[in-house]
C-alpha cells in the first residue's frame, strides 16, 4: 500500500474544498485496503481497553459530510472489534421541543463520552452552524433573545456562535477529552451515483428521501459554508482532518490510520500500577484459589 502522509489530511491553514481532492489512490486492492484496516482497529481497540483502565482521557471523534457520505457504514468498520462498552455513538437529528429549550450546546453535552471511553458524534455540533446558515429559518426556533427575525441572523451571531463552539471545544481539551474532526469530503459526483443506488436497489429504498433531492440543489451554499466552518474552527486542540470519500474503503481506512496513530503518541496511557500490598501477595492469591480446585 502507498505509504500516505497523513498529516496532510490534517486543516492548519486555511483550504479551498474546491481544490481539495475527493479520491486518493492508495495503490492496493480492495481486500488490501481492508486487511489493514482491520490491523489497525484492532490495534486502537486495544487501546482502548488501557484507556478505560487509565481512566483520565475520554475520545471524541465527529463525523460531518454531505448526505451519502458514508458515515454510518464508516462508523460500523472503523469501530468493529471495540468493546461495545467503550465505544458511544450519537446521531444528532432536528432537535427536539425539550432541546430546544435549551441553548444549541445542551443536547451535546450530555452526549460527551466519560473518561476511559469513545464517543462517537454522528453529525454533531456543528450542524448548528452548517444546515442553519443554509436554513436561517430554523433558527428562529430556538426562541433566542434578540433574534426575531432572519434579518437580525448577522455574521456578527455566527462569528459568536463560532467563537462559542471553539470555546466548547478548548474547554473539553482541557479537561482530558481528546478531539479529532473529520469531514467527509463526497463529489457532487458521487453523492448522484450513491443516491442513484439507493432508488434502484430495493433493499436501500428506505434511505432514499424527496428531500435528499431538495438539499443537493443547495450543493454549492453547503460546501461553502462547510469550508467556513472548517477554516474557522481548526485548532491545535481540536483539528479537522479533510477525508477524501468517494471511495468508501479508503475513507475508512484513513479515520482509521489518522486515530491510531495519533492516539497511540499519549505515551501515559497506561493500565494502572498495583499497589505494593497486592503486588507482594500474588502469590497467595493464587494459591487460594487453587486450592478451591
């Protein structure tokens, strides 16, 4: 397999999703693509076990990309072989009444994994600042302050919604939760041929929606403001990482590859020492419970 400079993938100057490629050829076949994948999920769910041991890191991992994207199916193969107790995932939809009456962040919060744990945010935060600048509109339903109409929706409100998630970001930095941001970077493309599927194999009708359709006329206003999202909200401590996606296995392979590697640098993540007295008496304890044979 072609040997990939992943920190290129990583956002630490300002892009241009335009130029930004959507395929990367890692010169392997499929069942390669694959065979390392699986290596190197293992290797991460291994860790993860430690990392429950150790207790004072929690993984945040948020999905973000068009409609067909793949995030789903990239969630089931990136985290196949993870304990199932250590792995948390969250597929953020419309708000409801109850999140609505609270501020955007809320419903987040109470979905950030614990220490010792993943989270998973499929779609996540940033649809705050993504479907609601496309549909300023939806706004108006959180009953805020100030805003009573679309005209009141400035870009000084995003600029301070902005300055909020990064705040949110920093703080759960701080706090010993590490963060990876991955946006799935699908061709216009791609997204036809994917939906394409969906109408004509029957046992993926159920995906298919009118409104997948009525989003992709807005194809353009997405893109750029996923572009400002991502530009605005790339930081040391919460970096976005631009996945070429409209091969599925690739993407997979490279959120894989980008969360071992990164993760495995947390040199002190480790499982926790005995303490003198249980360690000077193994012995004994193992005795005891042969003697029960």
């Amino acid at each position: 397999m072609k040997n990939i400079d992943l920190s290129s993938l990583k956002v630490t100057s300002k892009i241009n999703i335009r130029e930004t490629p959507t395929r990367l050829d890692l010169q392997a076949t499929s069942q390669e693509i694959k065979k390392d994948l699986k290596k190197v999920r293992n290797e991460t769910a291994e860790w993860q076990d430690i990392l429950y041991a150790h207790g004072k890191y929690a993984v945040l991992v948020c999905l973000q990309g068009m409609d067909t994207s793949g995030k789903d199916s990239l969630i089931r193969e990136v985290f196949k072989g993870f304990n199932s107790r250590g792995v948390v995932v969250h597929s953020f939809k419309v708000p409801t009444a109850l999140e609505l009456k609270h501020d955007y962040l809320w419903r987040h919060y109470l979905a950030l994994p614990s220490r010792g744990k993943f989270g998973v945010f499929n779609r996540s935060h940033y649809e705050n600042v993504l479907v609601t600048r496309v549909h300023p509109e939806y706004i108006l339903g959180e009953n805020l302050p100030q805003i009573n109409s679309i005209e009141d929706i400035d870009e000084n409100f995003w600029e301070k919604r902005f300055e909020e998630i990064r705040n949110f970001e920093q703080h759960l930095a701080d706090n010993g939760t590490i963060i990876f941001k991955f946006f799935l970077n699908l061709s216009k493309e791609e997204q036809r041929q994917r939906l394409l599927r969906r109408l004509d194999k029957d046992i993926k009708n159920w995906k298919f929606s009118p409104g997948d359709l009525k989003e992709r006329k807005l194809w353009d206003k997405y893109r750029d403001y996923y572009e400002d999202a991502i530009n605005r909200t790339s930081t040391k401590g919460a970096p976005w990482y631009v996945i070429p996606a409209d091969d599925k296995s690739t993407a997979r392979y490279l959120v894989a590859k980008i969360l071992h590697d990164e993760l495995l640098k947390y040199n002190d993540v480790k499982e926790p020492a005995l303490s003198e007295e249980i360690y000077q008496n193994l012995d004994a304890y193992r005795e005891q419970l042969k003697k029960e044979h």
